[in-house]
C-alpha cells in the first residue's frame, strides 16, 4: 500500500515535471541563445555573401547572434545533412537553393536526404542570375564565337563551377544540349576558386553568379558575353541574353532561401518567415542586393515549398532531356 502510494506521487511529480517543461519552452523569448546558420558552401562565394547579408539584419531585429557557418562540400550535401541533424528548436537553420533543394534531387542516384521528409521550408529570399564570362584577355568576344571555337575544338575546351549541381554547372550543361557542343566540365570547392582559374586562364569560360562575376566584370578581369535571365540586367545593360544571342528559351535562375530541421515548432517558423520578410525591405538589404545582381523575393514557408517542388520537376525534366548522366 506504501509502495503504490510513493510510486503514484512520483509518477504526478514526473507529470508535473513535464508540463512546467513544456510551458516553459512555450513560454520562451525567441530567440534567446545565438542561432546557427548553416552555409552549405565555402567562405566568399555567392551564398555565403548573401546569407551573411541577410543574417546581419536579422540579428538586429531579432536582438539575436546569428553564428554563420560554412560547410562547404559534396555538392552543398555536407552542410544540408548538418540543417538536418540538427535539433528542431528553431536554434540551427540554414541556406537551401535551387542546388540542394531541387536539382540534387534529380541529379543523384541516392540522396542523404529528403527535402520533404528532413525539412522545413522557412522564407525564399532572392532570385540571382548567371553570366557567361571568359578571361579579359581571351579570343572568345560573343556567345556565338563561344559556341564556334568548341565545335572547331570538341572535348578540348573547359569551364568550371562551384560544384556539381550549382547553376553554374547545370547551366554549362544546359548550354552544351542548346548549343550541341562537346566541353569538359570542372568542380571546385567553392566560387573563389574556380574564378581564379578562369582569371588565371586554366578554364575557357564559366556560368557565375552576378554577385561573384560583376566585380571581376566591372573591374575588367574578366569579359561577360551573356546573361541567363530572359531579360537584360540592369546592372549589365550592354550585355546580351544568352536567348537573344542565339539560344532561344535559355535561362537558369539561381534562387535562395532558409529552410530548418524538420519538426521545428510552427511559432518559431513563423518569427523567422517575418523577420525575412521585415528585412527584404531594409534599405541596407534592398541595395546590397541590388549591388549583387540579385532581386529580392519573399512569400509564406508554403509557396517556397511550392518553389521547391516545381523547380525540382523543372530541373528532373531537363537533365533527362540534357541526358545528364546522375551522380553516385
């Protein structure tokens, strides 16, 4: 009788313990600790500039650190599984783009990951675009010479990426089944590295996001021939689109945003969507993407999972068509 009496008052206090847990978590300001913002890309690159950005604002609104980190490798995988392994309290979330999000699901064999199942879409936050550039010094002056030297050379001529999967690469593959050309394709680690060897005359040429090319463009390091959006940068005015120089229908749209750890409570989802939201109209926000090429977006965590979903039947359809041969 003693017995089950002390077994019974432990089992209330453990349920009480429980409660005033979950009431305190409820309860909760957030942000209250520093959040970790997960960069699947190396240091200097197009994602890691505009996530840096962003959580820059962020941390002003919220009165919280964002810790940027970068986990750069095997095709933006590595860093996406850190988001996923994380624990789902809204204190670990990170960069998702048309690479990790969409394109690698078509691209692989077998991914680590599932989007749908592992993730949770928070905020789309810009669109960016590609230019074709080759070195300042290089022969190569339009896309059509582009496209004539690698026929006249097939298998010979190179171009490089940020790493399989990125826009930079499946817009060179896109490029090779428009143009019907033979070219080798080349991954680094990151932007920074690939451009020094297309400075450095290593590569022919590359597919690069405005925010990487527009300086080393501006500064005259590097020669842009065309641009993968349907209509002319205004930052690149004189500039032709790769459809108005011949390849019509072409454009590759390099899109961002944040996703978390699947099973993030819905609140904090919620805080964060608003706070992207309240930042994409920030001035400091609004004209540094600007100064990168890119233009801002924004929505509900329901139409970015929209996004996510169409571009992954966009990009599935076009690597089959492209006959992109899937990655282990």
């Amino acid at each position: 009788m003693l017995h089950q009496f002390f077994k019974r008052g432990l089992t209330a206090l453990a349920v009480a313990g429980v409660l005033a847990a979950t009431g305190a978590q409820a309860q909760e300001a957030y942000p209250s600790k520093p959040v970790t913002f997960i960069v699947p890309s190396a240091a200097g690159g197009s994602p890691d500039v505009l996530s840096r950005l962003f959580t820059n604002q962020l941390s002003k609104d919220l009165k919280a650190t964002f810790v940027v980190e970068n986990k750069p490798g095997a095709a933006g995988n590595i860093g996406i599984m850190q988001i996923r392994r994380a624990a789902a309290d809204g204190y670990t979330i990170g960069y998702g783009n048309i690479n990790t999000l969409a394109v690698n699901r078509s691209l692989f064999k077998k991914l680590p990951y599932d989007v749908d199942a592992d993730l949770t879409p928070v905020a789309h936050l810009f669109n960016l675009y590609n230019v074709l550039i080759v070195p300042a010094d290089s022969p190569v002056k339009s896309v059509q010479d582009l496209i004539d030297r690698a026929k006249e050379k097939p298998g010979l001529m190179s171009y490089g990426a940020s790493g399989v999967g990125t826009t930079g690469h499946m817009g060179g593959e896109l490029f090779k089944s428009m143009a019907k050309v033979d070219v080798m394709f080349i991954p680094y680690n990151g932007g920074p590295a690939a451009l020094q060897d297309l400075m450095g005359g290593r590569l022919d040429f590359m597919f690069s996001n405005t925010s990487e090319a527009l300086p080393l463009v501006k500064s005259g390091k590097l020669r842009a021939l065309g641009v993968s959006s349907l209509k002319r940068l205004a930052l690149l005015p004189d500039v032709p689109t790769l459809d108005e120089a011949g390849l019509k229908g072409y454009e590759t749209v390099a899109w961002g945003g944040v996703v978390a750890p699947k099973g993030t409570p819905a609140d904090r989802i919620a805080t964060l969507n608003t706070a992207m939201q309240n930042a994409l109209k920030e001035k400091t926000v609004i004209d540094g993407l600007e100064a990168l090429g890119a233009e801002p977006a924004g929505g509900t965590p329901e139409q970015f999972a929209k996004l996510m979903n169409d571009e992954t039947a966009k990009w599935a359809r076009i690597i089959d068509e492209a006959k992109i041969e899937k990655l282990d």
